[in-house]
C-alpha cells in the first residue's frame, strides 16, 4: 500500500465514469466478486491520492495546459486519467473492465 510523503492530490472522475464504477459494481454484486471490486476501487484511489505520476504510464501531454495523459491496469480494472501536479488534482477520464475478467461483458 502507498505511503504518503507530502499533499495528497483530490481524485475527480468524470461523470460518465461514476456511472461507469456504479454499473461495474452492480455486475460485481451480480458474480458475487463484490469484495474484490471495492478492494481494486480502494488501491486505485489510494495510489490515485499520493502518487498518480509515478503510478501510471504516462501516454501523451495536452499541448496546451502540459497536462500529461496515464493509463493503468490493476485486476479487474484498466483506469485512464490526468494529473495536474501544479494543483494536485487528478481526473479520472475513463474506467473500463480488464478483458477477459469477470466484469468483461464481452464483445
């Protein structure tokens, strides 16, 4: 589990993606993987939290504002999101299930 070492940054999901997690928790409700969904939601916010830059894998730069762009898999859960160091806010863009996972619905 991450430690932290300074300011935590505030994670923000976009509102497609607070839909997207309540829906993937419904399905993990529905498969009876309900605990494992909750303990991926917790390590990603928490790593989201203390160091989003040295977690992800950065994918490019928004020319514009120098945001950077990352992407990240951890179980059952592929997360893509920004992080503003200058303000320590991080927006989570996308969540989508890890294909061929449980929360995979498949083609």
């Amino acid at each position: 589990m991450a430690s932290p070492s300074g300011p935590r940054y505030r994670v923000l999901p976009t509102s497609p993606c607070r839909e997207q997690i309540r829906r993937f928790g419904e399905r993990a409700a529905a498969l009876d993987i309900l605990p494992r969904f909750l303990d991926a939601l917790r390590q990603i916010h928490e790593n989201l939290s203390v160091h989003p830059v040295d977690w992800g894998d950065p994918l490019f730069t928004l020319r514009h504002s120098g945001i950077v762009v990352y992407h990240r898999c951890h179980d059952l859960l592929h997360v893509s999101y920004s992080a503003d160091r200058d303000h320590q806010l991080v927006w989570v863009m996308e969540v989508k299930a890890m294909p061929g996972l449980p929360l995979d619905a498949g083609p």
